[in-house]
C-alpha cells in the first residue's frame, strides 16, 4: 500500500466498518509505524479490490485490518489475500498469525476459519464499553514441509 492508494482504501474502509480508520491513521501505518506493513490487492487495471494492514512484532504477524471491496466479495479475493499475507508473515519469520474478530461477522469468521485460525480466546467489550466482546485468533504459522501447522480440530 502507497499513499497515492488511500483515497480507494478509505472508500473501501468506509463502506466497511461502522467505525472506520481515518487518513491520518492509514498515513501513519503506512509512513511511519515500523512495525507496520500495509497491502493491497489489485486487478490487472490497477483498481484497488482490497487491502489488509499488519504488525509484525518479533514473531507475531498482528492482522489489524483487512478488506474487501464490497462488489467483489464471495469471489474468493479474501481468502487469496489472507494466503498473501500469510505467506508474507512466514517470509518475515513470524510463527504465529493473531487477529480479533466480531463473533457476530459472519463472512469474516467464516474466511479465518477456512484458512485455518482457531478461537484462542475473547477480548470483553473490546469494541467499547457495552458493545460486542472480540474472539482473538490464532493461526500458528508453518512452512509446508514442517510438522505441526495446523490446530487439531
Ligand atoms: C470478510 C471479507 C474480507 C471476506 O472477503 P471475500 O473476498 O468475500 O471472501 P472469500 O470470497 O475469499 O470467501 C472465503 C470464505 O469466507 C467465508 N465467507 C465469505 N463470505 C461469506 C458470507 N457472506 N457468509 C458466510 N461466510 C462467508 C466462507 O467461509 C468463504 O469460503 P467458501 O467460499 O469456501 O464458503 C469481506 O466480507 C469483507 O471485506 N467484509 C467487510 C470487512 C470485514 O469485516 N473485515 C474483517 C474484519 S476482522
């Protein structure tokens, strides 16, 4: 993600969460947090169909934004660009991938679950006081030829 990027990002931020990140949030992720990296995925045109931003802090991959276009969702986008940034974690040597999630987000839920995160634990009210709790999840992060990538199920 580059800054000439944040004007469709923040169309797709917008349109996809109630309480959204503003410019300057998106400016300091992708400028001057260092821990930050920041994607996005595109059509051969250049469009921008969506997006997810990270930390990576020591051996953590922390997945704290991510996206899809509105009009391009069920289409297989979001699982293409979870792999992506995965695959990035891994490159980056991290060995654990952690995001929260709204229980109630069903197609989100859904996409981490398929790629094979797990409920590690639940974060009360942690979308503001009396409102939703958050499941935190977990994906341990494995090359394929290691043992032990995936939580039994
Ligand atoms: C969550 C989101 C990124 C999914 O992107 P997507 O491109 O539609 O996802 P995919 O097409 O790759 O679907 C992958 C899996 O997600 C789940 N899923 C996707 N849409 C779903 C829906 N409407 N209902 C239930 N499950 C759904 C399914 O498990 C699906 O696998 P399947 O196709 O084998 O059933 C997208 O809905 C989105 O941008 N939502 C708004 C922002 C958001 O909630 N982000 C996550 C914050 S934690």
């Amino acid at each position: 993600m580059q800054i000439e990027d944040l004007e469709e990002v923040l169309r797709i931020e917008i349109d996809s969460f109630e309480d959204p990140w503003n410019r300057e949030y998106f400016v300091h992720e992708v400028l001057e947090n260092r821990h930050s990296r920041c994607f996005c995925l595109r059509n051969p045109g250049q469009m921008v169909l969506g997006f997810a931003c990270t930390w990576v802090v020591g051996k953590e991959l922390l997945i704290h934004n991510f996206a899809i276009r509105r009009d391009r969702r069920g289409k297989g986008l979001g699982s293409r660009l979870l792999e992506s940034v995965l695959d990035f974690g891994l490159g980056a040597g991290c060995r654990v991938a952690q995001l929260h999630v709204r229980p109630s987000n069903r197609p989100a839920v859904g996409l981490y679950r398929r790629a094979g995160f797990r409920t590690v634990g639940i974060r009360r009210e942690y979308y503001g006081v009396g409102q939703e709790d958050a499941w935190v999840l977990e994906k341990p992060l494995r090359r394929s030829t290691e043992k032990g990538g995936e939580y039994p199920s």
